[in-house]
C-alpha cells in the first residue's frame, strides 16, 4: 500500500473515531493553495482543525511528534484560509486538534496548538 492510500485509511479510521467521540465531520482533505488540513469538524462551539498522523513504529520517533512547529504554521496559516474562504469570522473560536496512530494506537490530542504557536 503506497504512502496515499495509508494515510487516507488512517484518515477515515481518525474521522470515525472523531464521530464516536462528539465531533461532527465537515470536510475531509481540505485544500487550498497554502496547504492541507485532514479533518475539519465541529465540536460544541469549537471549529476544530485536526491533523491526522501514523507511524507504524517508533523507529521514526512517535506520531505526534511528527507535528512539529513548521506543520503547526502551515496548518495555522490553511486555517486562516479557510476561515477566510468560508466567511467565518476570525473572532469564532477555532481549535486544533492532533489524531496520532503509533502502529494501531490512537491518541487524541485535543488543543495541540493555538494561533500564534
């Protein structure tokens, strides 16, 4: 299986787990001409902005690591083009949120970053 087609497993693997635990999926594989943002959903008030990572082991270091500051700006700065592009205020309160898979493991990272971070 190459690289795209894992990811997407893990992706839909990642928005269902989302849906059992109280996120509603609005879009998956959000593009715009600044980067990509795997799962856009809503949780309560929150828009969440989540980014979906798996590492089949810990040989390249865990999968939430692998959001490190650089992924975390791009991710800020598609966020801002969404919010822009779906003329949403910059005022809503946003959250970003980290779906990591270590092998078969899944952890939850909500609040992973803010603006600004």
């Amino acid at each position: 299986m190459n690289k795209r087609a894992v990811g997407t497993k893990y992706e839909e693997k990642a928005a269902l787990y989302l849906k059992d635990h109280g996120y509603e999926i609005i879009q998956k594989n959000y593009r715009c001409k600044i980067g990509e943002i795997d799962i856009v959903a809503s949780q309560g008030p929150y828009l969440v902005f989540v980014e979906v990572k798996y590492r089949m082991d810990a040989h390249s270091g865990s999968a939430l690591d692998a959001v490190g500051y650089g992924k975390q700006q791009k991710i800020l700065k598609t966020a801002k083009w969404y919010l822009m592009e779906h003329k949403i205020s910059f005022t809503h309160p946003c959250r970003f949120d980290v779906v990591a898979f270590d092998g078969e493991r899944i952890s939850l990272l909500q609040d992973a970053f803010q603006y600004g971070a």
